[in-house]
C-alpha cells in the first residue's frame, strides 16, 4: 500500500521534527523540502528570497513538491506556504494523507522568536502579530487537509501516533 503523508501547517508548528518522528514509526524515509530546495539551488532559504526573491523559490518549491510525490512511501514536511499553491495541494489531496498540524499562534509565536532558521516572510518586530495575520489568511487552506490534528499541547509520538491510526 501506498504511504505517502504529507505535513502541512503554520512555520514553527512541529512538521519537521513531527515528521520524522513519523518516519522512524513507519520504517520510510523523511523528506523536509526547505531542506531539498537548500540542497538543489545550494543557498540558504533565508539567501535565497533575499537574492533571488520570493517568486523564484515558490517555482522551485512547486517542482520539488510535485516530484516527491512519486507513490513511494515516505513522510514529506511541507514549507508553510507551499500548501496555499493549488498545483501543489491538488497532487497531494489525491495522491498522500494530508495533515494540518495544526497550533495555536501564541505558541507559534513563542517557537519562532527562539528558532534558528529564519524565516524571511515573518515581521519579527511585530512577530506575533505577524504570525496572527498570515494564519488568517492561510487557515482556510491549510483545512482542505485531509486531516487536522490540534497539537499546541501534544507530544510528537503523540502526534505520530494520531496520524498512524489514519494509514
Ligand atoms: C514559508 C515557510 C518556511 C519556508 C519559507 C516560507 C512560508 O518553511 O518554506 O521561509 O511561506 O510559510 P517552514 O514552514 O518549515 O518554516
């Protein structure tokens, strides 16, 4: 059978470390595609919408996407804004699980103000402001998921485990 499940949500909600919890349980590879486009362009995200702009990322972040999407089995952690391009969610929604991770702002906000990796869309002047708005705007999509999980106060195991029961 095929197990493809696909990560979606807010930037700081846990897809990757959730994913690749996921991925051991389920004994198949995990795929971050911030972490293939790095790999594939070799910069930064962070120097690439800085030196190439955003357009140019979203494009490569639509081919990456598609073609993980291959019918193998795998755990694939979505960019958090990779979902919102209907190319991309119209192959997922037929061909994975897709799961919103989804958690509340304020602990988003909370998990961005300390994370390494940054992300180049957010206002970090106003970062919790900043996180509120563009959930607003992306919340609406992020529910065509096939699934959503409320995690603000689970466990990635917990998470994992919620997600297994769906395959
Ligand atoms: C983005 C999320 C980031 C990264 C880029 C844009 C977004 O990934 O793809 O900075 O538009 O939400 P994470 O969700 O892993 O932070």
């Amino acid at each position: 059978m095929n197990n493809t499940v696909v990560l979606t949500g807010m930037m700081g909600c846990g897809k990757s470390s959730i994913g690749k919890e996921l991925a051991e349980q389920m004994g198949v590879k995990f795929i971050d595609t911030d972490f293939e486009i790095e790999k594939k362009i070799n910069m930064k995200i962070e120097d690439i919408f800085k030196e190439k702009g955003e357009g140019f990322f979203r494009k490569i972040e639509e081919k990456i996407c598609i073609d993980l999407i291959d019918g193998k089995s795998k755990v694939i952690s979505l960019g958090g804004g990779a979902f919102l391009n209907n190319k991309i969610r119209q192959v997922i929604l037929k061909k994975s699980l897709s799961v919103w991770i989804d958690v509340n702002y304020k602990i988003i906000a909370k998990r961005l103000k300390s994370s390494k990796k940054l992300r180049p869309i957010l206002n970090y002047a106003k970062l919790e402001d900043s996180v509120k708005s563009i959930l607003k705007e992306r919340v609406p999509v992020y529910k065509l998921a096939t699934l959503r999980i409320e995690a603000s106060d689970k466990t990635k195991k917990k998470i994992a485990a919620e997600i297994k029961k769906y395959l």
